[in-house]
C-alpha cells in the first residue's frame, strides 16, 4: 500500500490537537484546543491541569478533525501520535486514546517524535529542497538539524540551559507582562522600532549550541541598575524619577517632555508621590521601559540566530535551505530578519503559516505519513519514553 489516510494526534504539552492527513491531497482538517487562558493565571504550564484538560477535550477534537475532512474514523488507515518528547501524563492520555483505537479498529500505529514534527513542519506548505538546515525555537526547545531526507537528519546543537520561547516568557514575567511573552515581546518591540538601546550580551561562540539563561539574567541585572528591579521582592518597579533619567539617555527625540516631567515632580513631590499623578507618571515610563527592553532583546535573539545559521552554513556548505519552526517563528521580526540574511547567502528559506509554527498534529499526521510509506509501524507496545 502507498497511499495512506493519517490521523495525527498531539497532545505534549498544553494543547489538544488532531488533524487528518492524505497522501495526494495534504492536510484535509486540523483542529486544535489550546489551554492558554487556562494556564495563564499560572504564568506557565501545570502539568495536572494540563493532563485534565487533555482528557476533557481529546474525543471532542479528534472528532471535529474527522468532521472537518468529511471522514468517519472508518476511512483512516493510520493512527501516528506523539510520544516524545513533553510532558508524561499529558502524553500517556493522546497514547492511550489513539492506542485504542488502533486496537479497537485495527488501524495501524506510529509513534512520533514531536520534535520531528517541528523539524518538517514547513514541508506542510511547501517542497523543501534538502539538505536542509531546521532551526526549532519554541517555548521547550531551541534545536538545530541537518535533514537530508523525510526521517533522516542528525543533530546539530540545541540549547544547553533555557528554550528561546522560554526566554522570552522568563523575561516577560520580569517585566511585568502575561504568559506567554513572545508575542507581547513582540507588540512591544514593534512600537520600539526594532532598536537596540540596551545590547545585552549574545555570547557568540562558535557552537552550534545556544545558551539563553545568561541572556535573562543580564536583563535582569540591567534592569536593577536602572532602578526598575527589585531583587528582594522580585518586582518590576520602575520609579519615574529614576526612569525618567535613563530614558533620557536613551530616546534623545523625548527629552522634553522628559524634562517636564522631572520638573513637576520636583516642584511638588510631594502632591506627586501621593496622588495619581505619581501613579500615571510611573505606569508610563515603565511602558516606555518594557518597549526598550523588548526591542533590545528581540534584536540580540535576531543577532544569536543569526550568527549560529551562518556557522551552520559554513560548517555544511552543502545545505540549500533553511527553515525557521516552532512557537518563536511566528515572530513576523525574526521570521523577517531571518529571510533576508538567507537571501544574501542565496539559500532558500522557508517558514511554517503561525498555525503550523505553533503545537499542532497536522505536522504530526505529516511525519505519521512519511513514516507509513517506510513501513515504519508500530505495536501496541509502543510507549511514551
Ligand atoms: O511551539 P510552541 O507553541 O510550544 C512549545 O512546544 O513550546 O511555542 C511556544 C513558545 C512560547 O515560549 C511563546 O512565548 C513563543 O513560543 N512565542 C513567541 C511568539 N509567539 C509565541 N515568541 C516570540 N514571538 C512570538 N510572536
Ligand atoms: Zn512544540
């Protein structure tokens, strides 16, 4: 048999996903659950409340996805599901469920490793040439791969400490903004300009591995030399007297109204710090801050992949395509930056729609069915580790 009908199952992590894949005619539905607001009062993922809610929603959405290709389960020749890696008990629930149905239904069964879904994820939208260079930034891992075939590709680097998607939301927490913080980074960055006012560190050893714990740690102490951190609370509290005095050295076109500022408090400091007026004063500048250090930070994750792409490429002049995957890559700036570096170097590029960047099981169904044309099943034995 070369044709195969697949339904992918995704559950590693925080969102509930099915999608239903053809051979000839692609992706015909993917559906998705995402926990987001249940998990934001958390300013993470729980794993118990990840796991509950898994179990809640994964008939419902394997359903919808059967529904929106217009097929019953009857129709589907292979069950692929992820296995690997995430959390274990919200694995063990897409295992489990798509487990049975294979022993129920007699569908075959193939276990997908979720990384390998991110790494061929652009092949989804598009025909990548290979050898192909994957950068994979999401909020657990920051990976680099070297594919030279549909399930054949060797490890390049990976993150020795923090995923970049984590240090994103790790820094977003110290300033204050809600999970996940990529994409506020990024709204914020964005009325920045994109600037670089702060530099922070890009660590740019010649490895193929990236270290992102550094990079907050350096905000973090950037940001008590400003005045705007408290180390003891572990608060963002930017004061407006000493924030107006840094942003002044940073935005020269505001200084006026800067200077304003500080003459109002300095003639009434007291009817400042006691009324509104202080409290305003305050919640502005540290806006203005957020934006400073959002841009500075997207800038010198721009900088950091940049620079180990181009070490990539030097270290395997063979490669003829690059593609950027995973939750960072919905980044409009880095996807951008990442393009045009790519371009100079006459290297295609290539990047996943944001619905394919992010967790999803039409890449999933995608590997399930390259795998299915290498007879690459499994048995019920199959396991999450
Ligand atoms: O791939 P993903 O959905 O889940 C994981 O497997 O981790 O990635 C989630 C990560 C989060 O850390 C989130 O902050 C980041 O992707 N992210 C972004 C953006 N959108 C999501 N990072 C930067 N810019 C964005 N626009
Ligand atoms: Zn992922």
């Amino acid at each position: 048999m070369s044709k195969y009908t697949v339904l992918g199952i995704e559950t590693s992590c925080d969102e509930t996903a099915a999608s239903v894949y053809k051979t000839d005619e692609g992706v015909l539905s993917s559906v998705l659950f995402s926990q987001i607001d249940l998990q934001k009062e958390y300013g993470g993922v729980v794993p118990e409340v990840a796991s509950r809610s898994h179990l809640e929603k994964i008939r419902p959405i394997i359903q919808k996805a059967l529904d929106d290709a217009k097929f019953t389960i009857d129709a589907i020749d292979v069950i692929a599901v992820t296995t690997k890696p995430g959390l274990p008990g919200s694995l063990l629930i897409g295992l489990c469920f798509g487990k049975t149905i294979a022993w129920a239904l007699q569908k075959k069964l193939i276990g997908v490793n979720h990384l390998e879904g991110h790494a061929f994820s652009s092949f989804l939208e598009n025909d990548v040439p290979f050898p192909h260079l994957c950068l994979t930034a999401s909020g657990g891992h920051t990976n680099l791969y070297l594919i030279n075939g549909f399930g054949d590709y060797t490890f390049l680097g990976q993150t020795l400490d923090d995923a970049a998607g984590e240090a994103f939301d790790k820094i977003a927490k110290l300033i204050n903004l809600p999970y996940p913080g990529g994409p506020e980074i990024e709204k914020l960055a964005q009325q920045a300009n994109f600037q670089d006012f702060f530099k922070y560190p890009r660590g740019q050893a010649n490895t193929l591995n990236f270290s992102f714990s550094g990079l907050k740690t350096a905000v973090m102490y950037d940001l008590i030399q400003r005045g705007a951190y408290d180390l003891k609370t572990k608060q963002f509290s930017p004061s407006p007297v000493t924030l107006t005095h840094s942003t002044r050295f940073a935005c020269s076109g505001r200084l006026e109204r800067l200077s304003a500022d500080v003459s109002a408090i300095q003639a009434s400091p007291d009817a400042v710090a006691k009324g509104d007026g202080w409290k305003d004063l305050s919640e502005s500048k540290g806006l203005e801050l957020k934006k400073q250090v959002a841009s500075s930070l997207l800038v010198c994750v721009k900088d950091i992949f940049i620079h180990k792409i181009n070490y990539a490429l030097k270290s395997h002049p063979q490669i003829k395509s690059v593609s950027f995957v995973g939750g960072v890559a919905c980044n409009k700036y880095l996807k951008q930056e990442l393009h045009t570096f790519c371009e100079t170097r006459n290297i295609q590029f290539f990047s996943p729609s944001p619905k394919y960047c992010t967790d999803n099981a039409a890449m999933i169904a995608f590997v399930g069915h390259y795998k299915a044309k290498q007879g690459k099943f499994e048995d019920l034995s199959l396991d999450i580790f």
